[in-house]
C-alpha cells in the first residue's frame, strides 16, 4: 500500500454499500461499482500483494486483483456444508511460509460457530474448528493462528504450510 491510498467501505441500512479508494490522501475518492443491497461485513487485504482484496459482505465474498477497482463474485463451497452468505463472516487470512494465501471464515449458527479454512483463494473451504460461541478475530502468523471468542477465550493452533495453491491435502490443524 502506498502513504496516500486508502480503502474504506460503508455499512448502511437501507442503502447500497460499496467500498471507496483513494490514491491522493482523501482528496478524491472512487467507488468501485459494488453496489450491495445488504451490508459489507468485512474487508482482507493481502499484506504483500496489497492489489488483492477479499470483501466478504450480505450477498457472499468478492475478490479484487486490482486494488478495489473491480470485483468479481467468489463462488464458494464447503465440504459437507450448506453456506448461507448472511451466515458467514470472513475473520481474515494470511500468508504461509511457502507463500500460498490461507483465508479464514466463521460460519455462525447459534449455539455452535464453526471456523472454516481455504487454501485456493476462497473457492472451496474446510472445517477446522467449531465452539459453543463466537469467533470474533484471528492473528495468523509463520503457521500459528490465533481466534478469539468472547467466552471461550483464546484458541492457539499450528496450522502446517500448504503444499499447493488448491489445498487438496487434508491438512489438520492441532490445539495448543
């Protein structure tokens, strides 16, 4: 990212959300034609390729490889799951150590909140984790990732390196 850009999005009601960039320290802004019904809930930027960006929002996940110009719609599935995109919240992602993206999803249904993995780039996820609770953020950091839930505290994985970009492995995570 450059000092003078910035992205941000709106989360209205009863209006259409989009998200906004800037590339002249917020003296002009341009949306990039999203134009969501229901709200944007919320935004991963890749930290070395800051080009590409995942907006997870009322309507499902969308991803940019031009810096929020333009996005096109992911289309996703989950092995053994039904996804519903008002359920689904993208807590984030991260780089592993072979350079392959791991993006992050909680699926929440009351009373249980699931957490989801993809190594492709959001098009098929895995179930990881589940709690009797919320996820509400995540640190993924050289193979460690880090969620926290309001009542159930802090869990603490190793999650081993992708292989592949497809993640066709079953890689599991272990709790610390």
């Amino acid at each position: 990212t450059r000092t003078n850009e910035a992205l941000v999005y709106t989360r209205t009601l009863g209006r259409a959300n989009d998200l906004y960039l800037t590339e002249d320290e917020g003296r002009s802004w341009s949306a990039s034609g999203l134009n969501l019904e229901g709200s944007i809930f919320h935004l991963w930027r890749h930290p070395f390729h800051p080009q590409e960006i995942w907006i997870n929002h009322a309507e499902g996940l969308s991803y940019s490889e031009d810096g929020g110009r333009r996005f096109e719609e992911v289309s996703f599935e989950a092995e053994g799951l039904t996804l519903r995109p008002r359920e689904l919240s993208l807590l984030g992602g991260g780089v592993d150590s072979g350079g392959a993206v791991r993006l992050f999803m909680s699926v929440n249904r009351y009373p249980t909140s699931l957490l989801l993995t993809s190594g492709d780039r959001g098009v098929t996820w895995r179930q990881i984790h589940s709690v009797n609770d919320s996820y509400e953020s995540l640190l993924y950091l050289d193979g460690t990732l880090m969620v926290s839930t309001p009542f159930e505290g802090l869990f603490v994985y190793e999650v081993p390196p992708l292989r592949t970009e497809d993640e066709t492995q079953a890689d599991e995570v272990e709790e610390h």
